[in-house]
C-alpha cells in the first residue's frame, strides 16, 4: 500500500471514530425512561465499535513498519552489494593460437594456449587481495573411483580423464598491506621479479603468440614462465624528482629438482611388451606446502622510470636448488631489462645468466641415491611383458646465458576506416633471441649407485621472429607470425621444451596465428 493510500485509510478510521463518538453522545442526550438494557446494548454495541477501530489504526501502523522496513532491508542490500562491486574487481585474459610447422613431429593445431582469471579485492584501503587462477590447455579433467567386494576379494578402479597437456595452475595469489606509498608488505603466491616478462607475462600485453625462449621455450630463468613463489618481503615506488624507483625484495621457498612419475606402456613387434615406470626429476617451482629442502631463495628487482614507458632494471634470484636427500648447491640468476621509445618506435629487451652449480656433482648425488637408472627383468622371468622401472635427470646445465630484444612501431592509417573503434592500431612487431648453453649435461645413465656416463655439450640456439597484430582496443590483438629457430650446429633435440624434433632437425620454421583478450 503506497503513502496515500495509508493516509487515506487512516482519515476513514478517525472518521468512523467520529461517527462512534457522535453516537455515544446522542446515546447519552435520549430520553432516561428508555429502558436501562436497550441502553446498554448500544454502549457495548459502539464500544465494541471502537476496538474494532483501535485494531485496524493499530494495524495500519504495523503495515506501515512493514513496509518501511522492507524498503531499509531493500536499501541496505544495495548498498551492500554497491560496496562489493566498488571492493572487488574480476578480470582475466585469454589467447589461442594456430601453428603449421615443417617439424616432422609437429602437427599443425589450434591450441588454447590458456584461460586466466584473476581477482582483486580492495578489503581496506590499506589492504589488497589478487590471485590468478590459471587454465593452460584445459577442457576437461574427470575423475571416477570405486572400491567393492569381489570374486572372494577386494577390487578397487581408479579412471582419470582429461584433456592432453592441461594444466590448472594457481599463478597468484597473495595479500599486501601498505604501510605507505613507498613501502608494502606482500606475503602469499608471488612472481619471481627475475627479468620483465615474468612480472608483464599476461598473453594480452604482447603481440607475438608464443613467448620468449628465456623465459618459457628454454628457459634460462630458472623455471619457466609464469612463475610465482610461496613467501613475503616488501615492495614500493619511491619518487625521485619527476622520476620513479621501484623495487621487490621477497624471501621464498624456492625452485627444486622434483620428480614426476610417468607410465609406459609399450607393444614392439617380434618383441616383449613394455610396462614402464619412470621418475623424471627436473628442476620445478617451490612446494607450497613443506619444503624439500632445508634452505630459502632470496629475489629482488630495483627498477629506474625517468618517465611513462621507459624502465630500466636489474633483477637476481638465489637460493638451494637440490632437496635434501642430494649434495647442497645452488642457483643464481641475474637479469638486466628494459623499455623505451622514441618518434613512434617502442623497444623492450632482457638479458638473463642463470648459473646451477656442480651440475656434475649433483649428477654423481642422484646416482648414489636412485642407485640405477634402468631396472628390468630378463624374458626367462616372462617372455611376454617387461616390466621396467627407470630414473631420469632432465638436461641441466652449468650455465645458461640469453637475451631477447623486440620492436614495435604502432600506427593507424587516417584513410583506413577505424571499424567503429576509438583508437585501433596495426603494428609491425620483430623479435630477436639467443641463448647459449655452457656443459649442458644430459645422458646421464648410472648402475649401483655409480655414473656410467653422461653428455656434456656446449650449443647455441636462436629465434627470429616477424609478425603484424591488429589492435582494434588495448586489450585485444589479433597476430600473425613467422617464426624460425635454428642452432648454431647440432640437433634441436633436448634444447627447447615446446620442439618435438628429431635427430636430425637443427632448424624449424612455423607459421602463427593467434588471438588474445583480455577482460
């Protein structure tokens, strides 16, 4: 019921107590040989009149709180709910890409490359929350299990479905409090702040669909990108005249040499079928549980900004690489990076040098513990399958130097139709890398704890690429690329993480396409 509604049917309320009233007045004024009873029938009749009347006023009144209450309650969620939409903000990016390549090995596919969610909370003004929630390749992961009686026994069934090199990965997620604008706390999942692509990683920000071989198709930081960190240190921006010093200090838990299992099974004609198990150690990002190893890394980046894009900084990371059942060595990284421009031409670059010590040694240590890197049994034990368990080190090498450096050069023709968009650029955009590989150590095979031998090589490998991207808005591009990646002498086998190559490919070209969005 609105306001006038209210007002008018409390007004017919006093106006019925008016006419109640004015009867009990006539009642009083008649005749007082009227008989006692017939008088009392009225008073009770006009009395009863009244309560009838003080129940529908005292109605009126709770519908009326009814009513306001509801409107507050009403108020109240909006309020609410404008207070979370200002306090917490969802975004994300997403990137696919198209690739034909002459690789033998090498399909040409769509891939999505990845999905990534991110969320930011502002919980105070002095307090900020952010995580990203990635999904690399990912469609689909299923799980079904079952245990139950059988057969005078117990069986149980374990099925996992998913989709091919999927990933979900937590890439972020930390808490900062800012003690002021020159100095915060940040504790939680971090980005290592080795180098500039690590910290500006998201696929939206770049114009090539594949990333750089230091930071992911190698790399020579010493884990690929995008990576984060469990730990805490401290973070600012210090004004200097008309300039700007940035800079990350954190303590962590580190990178690690881990080990993944992986299942074989193989059939070979005129041979015994192959049932494997296989421990392959590599080095990975830090556990975000207990550590493996009784040591922390220590990180930072200090970064110069005389201005609006353009940056200089320096950058390192080192801590204990191994877990604490091989020899105790470490690893250091150390980057200088960077960005500037001048009449329209943007450049960005980064230098890496990223040193594991004793790789040798660290080889020797593996050896004592795994013991042998191959166990089967003969066909006298079964002449149909071999089971077989094996221990392998990934390449690693004493060290790995490289550099990337890109140009740009963004414009919009003024007789070219702008599609509706406010300001859409085409731009040019070439990319140059290297990266040098000194004792980089592979092959190793061992037998009762003692090496038996092991490969170490020095190579060289590189990447040029060409492509133009078709910003129509600053979060999104469409690219297209050629790429081509050649050695410096020798087989790409065993140099990059993304090349299926074989023995005798030294080179590879490919055609890209790709698309990317950020939201």
């Amino acid at each position: 019921m609105g306001l006038a509604g209210r007002r008018g049917a409390a007004w017919r309320v006093v106006r019925t107590a008016g006419f109640g009233i004015g009867a009990l007045v006539a009642l009083a004024g008649a005749p007082i040989a009227r008989a006692d009873g017939d008088a009392e029938e009225r008073l009770r009749k006009v009395e009863d009149h009244l309560e009838a009347v003080r129940d529908e006023l005292a109605s009126l009144k709770e519908q009326r709180h009814v009513d306001e209450s509801k409107v507050a309650d009403l108020e109240q969620q909006v309020s609410t709910f404008s207070s979370l939409l200002d306090r917490v903000r969802m975004g994300g990016y997403a990137s696919m890409r198209y690739e034909d390549s002459n690789v033998a090995n090498q399909k040409d596919t769509f891939t999505l490359r990845r999905m990534v969610l991110t969320t930011e909370a502002q919980i105070h003004p002095r307090i900020t929350f952010y995580s990203e929630l990635e999904f690399e390749r990912f469609r689909e992961l299923e799980l079904e299990r079952s245990a139950f009686p059988a057969n005078g026994g117990l069986t149980i069934e374990q099925e996992i479905e998913g989709t091919n090199e999927s990933e979900i990965a937590l890439e972020q997620a930390w808490v900062q409090f800012q003690f002021h604008p020159m100095l915060n706390f940040r504790a939680g999942g971090v980005l290592v702040p080795i180098g500039r692509f690590n910290l500006h990683h998201d696929d939206d920000l770049w114009l090539l669909p594949r990333r750089t071989l230091v930071d992911r198709g190698v790399p020579v930081i010493p884990i690929p990108s995008a990576w984060d960190e469990l730990g805490a240190g401290l973070n600012g921006n210090i004004p200097i005249g008309e300039t700007n010093l940035g800079y990350q200090f954190y303590v962590v838990n580190g990178a690690a040499i881990e080990g993944e299992l992986e299942e074989v099974a193989k059939s070979r004609q005129g041979r015994r079928a192959v049932l494997e198990l296989e421990g392959v150690f590599t080095p990975q990002t830090g556990t975000f549980s207990n550590d493996i190893k009784d040591a922390k890394a220590v990180t930072g980046r200090v970064a110069w900004s005389p201005g609006p894009g353009h940056e200089i900084a320096a950058s390192f990371y080192t801590g204990r690489y191994t877990p604490d059942y091989l020899q105790d060595e470490s690893v250091t990284s150390l980057s200088v990076d960077g960005i500037t421009g001048f009449y329209g031409l943007e450049l960005e670059g980064e230098f890496v040098t990223t040193g594991w010590n004793d790789v040798e040694q660290v080889a020797a240590s593996f050896a004592r513990t795994a013991l042998s890197s191959e166990i089967n049994n003969s066909s006298a034990f079964d002449p149909t399958l071999e089971p077989e368990i094996a221990f392998k080190l990934n390449p690693i090498a004493r060290r790995k130097t490289g550099y990337w450096i890109e140009a740009r050069y963004p414009f919009w023709p003024e007789w070219l139709p702008r599609f509706g968009f406010d300001q859409p650029q085409i731009v040019p955009v070439a990319r140059f890398e290297q990266v040098w590989f000194d004792h980089l150590l592979s092959g190793l095979t061992f037998r009762n704890g003692v090496v038996q031998g092991y490969t170490l090589d020095a190579r060289q490998l590189n990447r040029a690429t060409v492509g133009l991207a078709y910003r129509p808005m600053p979060s999104v591009a469409l690219t297209l690329a050629w790429e081509y990646l050649y050695t410096g002498g020798g087989s790409l086998v065993g140099l990059t993480n993304y090349v299926p190559a074989r023995a005798n490919e030294g080179s590879a070209t490919s055609l890209l396409t790709g698309i990317t969005v950020g939201f």
